[in-house]
C-alpha cells in the first residue's frame, strides 16, 4: 500500500489540498436579483502520496475534482487550501531556479490529443519546444536527433518530425504529447485521462508503451481516467473520489476484490462482470449532487443504501481500517 503522507520516500506528498471556485453571478445582477455569492469546492481537503516509480489512480464520477487535483499539482491552479511537496520540497516556497527546476520534473498530459497540439507546428516545434525552453539542445541537429530519440521512445518514426499533427491518428497524437512530455526527462506525469478520447485497441497500445516508460525510466504517475479497467490494467493504488473528497484508498488487488466504500462498490458494480463470476451489471444508481449545494453529512447519503441518521448529519473522516482508507460511518461501525 502507498505509505502515509508522512512517508519521506514518496516522491509526491499532497496534504489536505483544497481549491474552492468562485462561480457567483457578476455584482450588479446579484445586487438586483438578490443572489448571494456561490463557491464550488471542487476539492476539499484530498492527502495522499505516491512513491517513486509508483502509479496511483484517481476515479469518481464526472465533477468528483479530478482534473482540478491534476492542475493543483503541475501548479497551473493555486491551492485555496493545503500543500504539495514534491521531493521532499514543498512546491508553493519553490521561487525562481528552483520553480523551473520544479516544472521540468513535473509534466501533464491532457485528454484530448486533438486540442492539445498546436495544428500549425511540425512535430520537431512540438516535441522540441520544452527542450528549447529549457536549453535542453544544442543546435539544430541536436534537437532533430533527440526529438528523434524521443518519438521512438513511444513507437513513432524519427522521420515523423516533419509532419504536422493533422497527419496522424489520434492515438499517434497522444503518443506526440507523451513524447512532448518526455522531452524534459520527468520524473512525474499527470494523466488526466490520456486514453479516453481513444478506441479501445489503440487505448491498450498507448497504455502500454506508458507503462513501458514507467518501467525503463522509473516514472511515477497520477493516472486520472472514470473508466475502471483502465485503470486495473495501470495503478498500484487506487483512490476513489466523490465530491471533491477521497472516499476510498487501497491497493488495486484489494480495491477490485474487496471494496469498502458503498460508492466503490456501486462504481464496480457497473463494470461488466469485472469478477468474472458471472455477476449481472447493476447500471450506477442515482445521479451526482449539485455541487453548488452539496448534501450535509456524509455527501453519498442521498444513494447510499447504507445510509442512516448519522450519515445524513455527520461528515465521516478518512480513517485507516485494516490498512485500507475509507471515509464511511457503516465501515466503521462493522455494519457492512
Ligand atoms: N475553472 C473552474 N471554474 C469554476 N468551476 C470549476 C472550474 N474547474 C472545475 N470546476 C468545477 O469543479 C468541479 C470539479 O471539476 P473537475 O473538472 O475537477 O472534475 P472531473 O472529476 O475532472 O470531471 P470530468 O470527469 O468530467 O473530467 C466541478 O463541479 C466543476 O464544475
Ligand atoms: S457514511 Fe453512511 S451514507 Fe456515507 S457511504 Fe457510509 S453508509 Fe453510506
Ligand atoms: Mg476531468
């Protein structure tokens, strides 16, 4: 299992993070209409970390505050609340040197393979810009040669430098954004849901040239995706996330085998038979809650059907129970 935050050999510690959105109407329309101001707390209050050369996955619903973990941690949003170290350093003190430093060892790779490469740039500006950035290449040739080292590295020709990105398929472009990535030779990548806009087989190519790289240069991944065999065939450790809030963090093996959270369990209970037992689908129950008015207690009560008064009125805290973490009064209380 992940080690607890306090664990200084984790590559990435993320403690009590929060990011709260200010999404009221503009001043003059809610001084007439009467509106007060509303904030979305799309993450509130998420800890965990990731060891070297380790990939923990984040899953919830669409609106559980994913991405917005991924962008707080690659720093492209300021936390309202909350750290992240990374290396040990605490990445808000970092100024200067030490942020560029900090950015190059850090990477993300987006969703849409389509959105996120520049159409008017030939592969060699993509790739090669992060190198230029950081004065990674010497000369012309040299940056030719290692963009060239860089899209073998994920199973495209060095000859492909030439071509813009509409020439390709969209699982060879997400292969240019992975090569982009890798040009500052990173430490750790975000993926948030790297695969998702690809057809299942090509999925599986990209999933594994990823897992490939982890593999050959100890890369350690935050891998976001709401599609639960991708995620079996890509984390050591998964974290469940409902709401802004990690409900659920285990180990992958105990995570599918034995989950705890009656969230987790709705989630794989619409896998088709992912125990291969023979099990009927049960489709996910209910809807996700407005986040704008989240329900008080525990937030799953609405659909939970193991929710009593407690669970309605008091918000259960991430607690360790048999080395698994779970957010659930029933859990606690042996109920389930
Ligand atoms: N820039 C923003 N301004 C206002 N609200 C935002 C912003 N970004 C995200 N949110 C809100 O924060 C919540 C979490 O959004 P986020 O994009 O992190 O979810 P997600 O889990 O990545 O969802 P999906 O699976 O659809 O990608 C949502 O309610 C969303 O509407
Ligand atoms: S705390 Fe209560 S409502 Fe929430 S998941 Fe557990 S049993 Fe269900
Ligand atoms: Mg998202």
């Amino acid at each position: 299992m992940i080690p607890a935050a306090a664990d200084m050999k984790a590559l990435v510690q993320v403690e009590d993070l929060a990011k709260t959105f200010d999404v009221s109407a503009p001043w003059l329309n809610r001084v007439v209409e009467r509106k007060p101001r509303q904030f979305v707390h799309a993450v509130d209050g998420v800890s965990f970390s990731i060891p070297k050369g380790q990939t923990l996955a984040l899953v919830g619903e669409s609106g559980c505050g994913k991405s917005t973990v991924a962008r707080l941690l690659v720093g492209l949003y300021a936390p309202t609340r909350g750290s992240v170290h990374f290396g040990g350093h605490d990445t808000a003190k970092l100024k200067g040197a030490e942020l560029r430093s900090l950015r190059r060892r850090m990477q993300m790779i987006f969703q849409d393979p389509y959105a996120s490469l520049n159409p008017r740039w030939k592969v060699l500006d993509i790739v090669g810009e992060p190198l230029r950035e950081h004065g990674l290449a010497q000369g012309g040739d040299a940056l030719r040669d290692q963009v060239g080292e860089l899209l073998r590295s994920v199973g495209l020709a060095a000859a492909d430098c030439v071509k813009f990105p509409h020439q390709f398929s969209g699982g060879q472009r997400q292969r240019i954004s992975i090569a982009r990535a890798l040009a500052t030779e990173p430490e750790f990548l975000v993926c948030d849901e790297p695969t998702s806009a690809l057809d299942v087989s090509v999925q599986a190519q990209v999933l594994n040239i990823m897992q490939d790289l982890q593999h050959r240069q100890g890369l350690t991944y935050l891998f976001i995706s709401h599609n639960l065999a991708v995620v079996r065939h890509v984390a050591d450790e998964v974290g469940v996330m409902y709401l802004g809030r990690l409900v659920e963090q285990a180990p992958k093996k105990s995570l599918f085998s034995q989950p705890r959270h009656p969230y987790t369990r709705m989630l794989l209970d619409a896998i088709p038979d992912i125990h291969m037992s023979g099990r009927a689908r049960t489709p996910v129950q209910g809807e996700v809650p407005n986040p704008l008015n989240p329900p008080q207690g525990c937030a799953f009560h609405p659909r939970c059907p193991h929710a009593n008064a407690r669970c309605s009125s008091e918000r259960p805290a991430l607690r360790t129970i048999a080395g698994i973490r779970v957010a659930c009064h029933a859990v606690e209380e042996g109920r389930i």
